[in-house]
C-alpha cells in the first residue's frame, strides 16, 4: 500500500505519535542540534537561540546515507550556515562534524563538552523517543531537554526524503527502540499494542528501508 492510502496513514500517525515526545523547556548552557536531512532541526535551535534559551549553539553531524547528495559538507556545517542565516552570530556555534548515528552524537558532543550540565537538544519530531532512551545511558548525568520543529507529520516530508521514506524511518526507529536496550545502547521504552500493530502493519506494507539489513533478510523468508 502507498503512504496515502488511509490505513496506511492511520499506522504511520500512531508511530509519529509514539516517537513525537516532548519535555518542558528552560535554560540551559548550550542548544545541541542533531544533524540530518532535514534543516528546520537549525531553523528551530535558531528560534530558541534568540528567545535567550541558551548562550551557544553546537551542530552536530557528519554525512550520512540521507545527506551525501544534499549537502556540500557535513550536516553540521549545512546547520550552521542555516543557523547563521537565520540570526546566530557565527561566534555563538560550535560544530562537531564527525558523528554518524545517535549514540555518536552524543558521546562526541560530551567529549567536547565535558563540564556543561544542561542541554537542549533538539532534533527531527520523529527522533526525539530514541534520543532521549539513547540519552538516559550515554549521558545519565546532566539535565537533557528535548525538542523538535513544531509541526505535524503530513509537513515531515522534504525534498529528497519523501513520506514512504519518512515511515519507514519511524519503523526503523521503532525496531530499534525495542532491540536496543538489551545491547546497551538505550534505556527500555514502553510500547504498547497499538504501537507493535502499526509497526507490524507498516512492515507488511513494504515500509522496511531502515530496517537494518540482517533483519529485512529474515522477514523476506
């Protein structure tokens, strides 16, 4: 089924909702930005730069399957450009150009700044469930608030990065928030029936792309 046929939508809203989650707000020593495809991530760090959330900005992010072809550097560095555009001035960033996956960002984003002990992280709506399980294990001790752009999962879609590609990441990511905690790389989640119906639906669509390989293998059998 494609992503608009409505049953199809349904599943993937239960999962937007599932991975959507949202902590309060307040001052920090710094706004960390996890790059990826998808700009508005610096377009928000922006925002809450100039409301005076927090002093510094850092961006961090190599280049991954999603961004080779997008941008001309890292996704830090496309986030930064971004940021700068929309205001920060250039003194106010930092950058960390080297993290690939989620785990990396934040470990990378510690060795950098060992001292701080509040951070606002802020990443794609989708995102935020697994940062902040990933978080609870790679950083237990500093006060972690999480937050995204502001918008609804039909407006999650950008060039290059289609809808059926945005699901399957949300099945991706769902796959992940279950297998993870039992290898270390994040603390357990609740999910509950709903959630694992619309994975196993979405999967039995076609959805698999951010499967990791290993596991598309053994559901083609």
């Amino acid at each position: 089924m494609p992503s608009g046929d409505a049953l199809v939508m349904r599943y993937a809203q239960v999962l937007w909702d599932y991975h959507n989650t949202e902590t309060t707000l307040d001052n920090a020593d710094i706004i960390v930005g996890l790059g990826s495809y998808d700009l508005r991530v610096a377009d928000r760090c922006a925002d809450l730069h100039a409301a005076g959330l927090a002093p510094l900005l850092m961006f961090t992010g190599a280049s991954g399957n999603w961004t080779r072809n997008r941008f001309a550097g890292s996704e830090a560095r496309a986030f930064a450009e971004r940021a700068v555009a929309q205001g920060v001035p250039p003194e106010a960033i930092r950058l960390e150009e080297k993290a690939t996956n989620i785990g990396e960002n934040i470990a990378l984003v510690r060795a950098e700044l060992p001292d701080i002990k509040r951070v606002v992280w802020v990443t794609k709506p989708q995102t935020r469930r697994r940062l902040s399980a990933t978080l609870h294990v790679a950083w237990p001790g500093i006060k972690s608030m999480i937050t995204a752009p502001q918008h609804a999962l039909a407006a999650q879609p950008v060039e290059d990065h289609s809808l059926d590609a945005v699901i399957a990441e949300m099945v991706g990511d769902t796959w992940r928030v279950a297998a993870y905690p039992d290898k270390g790389f994040q603390s357990p989640q609740p999910m509950g029936a709903d959630v694992k119906e619309a994975f196993d639906a979405l999967v039995a669509n076609g959805f698999t792309g951010h499967l990791p390989a290993t596991v598309r293998s053994l559901l083609d059998r």
